[in-house]
C-alpha cells in the first residue's frame, strides 16, 4: 500500500515539474507485453505498414502531423510469450545474455538487480557493456550505477540537456533493439502494464546506436528515425499525431499521463467525428480536462489510481484495430508536453496483425476493469 502510494506521489511531482519545464513497410517486430499478474508477451512477425491521410473530411491535423514522412524497413521474425513468473522479467534478461559483442542499455530507472548483475556478467565475458542512466534519478540509479562502475562497465549519466532521459532501450550487437515503454525495477514489475518492441531493421537499430553515441559522450546530435523511429525531442509529436490522425473507425489510447494540447485536441476530434475512442490512463483525477473534453466529445475514458492494484505505465496508440491497415505506436513518451518535446525519448511505429491483436485485447482487458470517467 505505501510502496504503490509513494510511487503515484512521485509520479505527480514529476508531471508538476514537467508542466513547469520552459520549453511502406515495417521491419518485423518482437513485441513485449510487461502483463501484470497475468504474463509478459514477446511477438514479432511481418507487416506492411503507410501512413496516410484519413479520406473524406480532416478535423484540422497539425501542419508537424501533415508532413511526417512515410515508413519503410525489413526483419526477420520470431515469437515467444512467457507468465511474468513471481516479479522476474527473464526474457529481458535472456535479451541481455545473448549478446556477444556489445550492449548498449540506456534506462530513465535501473533498480532491477538481476539485470544488472547479467551486465556485469557480460562484461566479464568480454562484450563490450555501455549504460546510460538518468541523472535526475539518481536517487533510484545510483545503486546500479555504483555496480557497473566498481565492475570497470561505462556508464554514464545522461545529459542535463534534456529535462529527463526517459528512454528505455537495450541494444545487442548492434543487430536488435528492445524498445520499453517500462523501466527496469523490478518491484514494480507484477502490477505495472507495460509493453515493448524488439526491432531487427538495420535502419532503425543504426539510429539507436548513432544516438547512444551521442548521448553517452554529451554531444550534440539530430536524431535519425530510421524506418519506423520516433524521438523526443524530434519527431515524437508529429508521429504520435500521425497514428491517432490515421484512426477511420477505432482509436487506443493508453498512457501514464495525458496533457498535451495537440495530442488530447486530436483525439478529441475523431471522437466528435464518429470514430470510436478508448482512452485509459493511470489516474483520470490529474487530467479532468482533457479527459472532460474527450467524454464530451463522445469518447470513453477510464483510469485504476489504486494503491495495490494495476497500474497504468504503458504508452500505446492502436489505431483501426482489425483494420488492414491498422497502426499502433509504442514508446517511452508519455503524452505531455514535457516527453514529447524536452526529454530524450525513444518509440516505434508497428503495423502487424498479432501485435496490434496483442495490444488491443490487452488494452480491452484493462480498459473493462478500470473506473469510468464520467
């Protein structure tokens, strides 16, 4: 009860400071389903993914929505799906352990031990290990970040360039990149709904490592998107806006927190214009704005804010679920002005039947099981 209120508690300071701070083709997938109690799902197949413009009337998408640019890329696939095991995540371990060359892990939170004594262990082996972890959260990485150095690993704290490095991403052998929406701390790992994506496209894993670089070393450097990337403070916004504009019939929209402008006046205008709209957020209480106006526009939107149960952390937008040209984003962004605009943030846009069927009956899941907003 007191570790699920101090974690909430923490979260509304950092959306104060947040809200204070100035200011086609897709490569095959694996994604990771961080379920509470029930499991934790990897999945990655095949998909075709374009992002085009709705047909028929606009409700007025941004100029940055108007103009992200289309996707392309290649993989290969595979598909595994695990129970979550008693608080453990071993196939994020397994990820870590299968590499022989090097692992680059960047981690807004690192507290989970067991990763971090497999980091050491690689090291040892002699792959080349390289962390960055975020230095406003010293107070949760300072534990992981002690190890690694005293093990003779690089590791850095992140730049002070960026209000948050809230990225949560773990690369091997420079060939595939584990993109969360989820930190690596295990004691919140059997009540936190978080996903992942494990991407194999070799255009968007070299934009990873090229910005690892840059950001491990505290040098400037533009982000690249790849294939099918978005980053803050880039792209994010336009991409983020790009899936929820791309929405005909059904549109997911899941996240901690939920306040950008842009994001919420979006959704809002496919719910007044009869596209059927599902938000789900942690604690609706913090949002009675853009939530309002989401309900009255004729969207649903529900949250949990429970002290011991399920806690929403994930950040998802699954637009026309079942649809052949169906679209889902997955990230570390948060959707607030802060995560897409100031922070380094990293996320990735998948087209795929067995991941967006993934995501939405999860989100169907949850979203049956939280408080209405009325």
């Amino acid at each position: 009860m007191a570790r699920r209120t101090r974690r909430r508690t923490s979260s509304r300071s950092r959306s104060r400071n947040r809200r204070r701070s100035p200011a086609s083709r897709f490569s095959t997938v694996l994604v990771v389903a961080l379920v509470a109690a029930a499991g934790y799902a990897f999945l990655r197949s095949h998909g075709a993914l374009s992002i085009t413009p709705l047909p028929g009337a606009d409700p007025q998408p941004t100029q940055s929505t108007q103009s992200a640019p289309p996707l392309t890329g290649s993989g290969t696939s595979r598909a595994f799906e695990f129970a979550n095991g008693g608080g453990g995540q071993p196939q994020i371990y397994g990820v870590i352990d299968s590499a022989t060359k090097s692992v680059d892990m960047t981690m807004y939170e690192l507290s989970d031990t067991t990763a971090t004594n497999d980091l050491i262990a690689r090291h040892r082996a002699g792959v080349n290990v390289r962390v960055v972890l975020d230095q406003a959260e010293k107070s949760s990485n300072q534990a992981a970040f002690n190890a690694l150095q005293a093990a003779g690993i690089g590791v850095a704290w992140s730049s002070a360039t960026f209000a948050y490095t809230h990225q949560k991403t773990i690369t091997v052998d420079d060939q595939e990149s584990l993109i969360l929406t989820g930190n690596l701390t295990s004691q919140y790992y059997p009540t936190g709904r978080d996903y992942g994506v494990f991407d194999t496209d070799p255009h968007d894993v070299a934009a990873i490592v090229a910005v690892f670089n840059a950001d491990y070393a505290h040098t400037a450097t533009t982000p690249g998107d790849g294939d099918n990337l978005l980053w803050s403070p880039t792209t994010a916004q336009p991409r983020v806006l790009s899936v929820i504009n791309h929405a005909s019939k059904t549109l997911d929209v899941e996240g901690e927190e939920f306040s950008d402008s842009s994001v919420v006046d979006a959704i809002v205008a496919w719910a007044k214009a009869g596209v059927a709209v599902r938000v789900m957020v942690e604690s609706p209480s913090q949002y009675k704005t853009e939530t309002a106006k989401v309900v009255a526009a004729g969207g649903k939107v529900v949250g949990y804010s429970s002290s011991t149960g399920l806690y929403i952390h994930a950040k998802t937008v699954v637009a026309d679920s079942g649809l052949p040209d169906e679209l889902a984003e997955v990230g570390s962004m948060n959707y607030t002005a802060n995560s897409l605009h100031r922070n380094r943030e990293l996320g990735v846009l998948v087209t795929d039947g067995g991941i967006c069927k993934l995501l939405t009956s999860q989100f169907s899941s949850d979203f049956a099981g939280g408080a209405k907003q009325l």
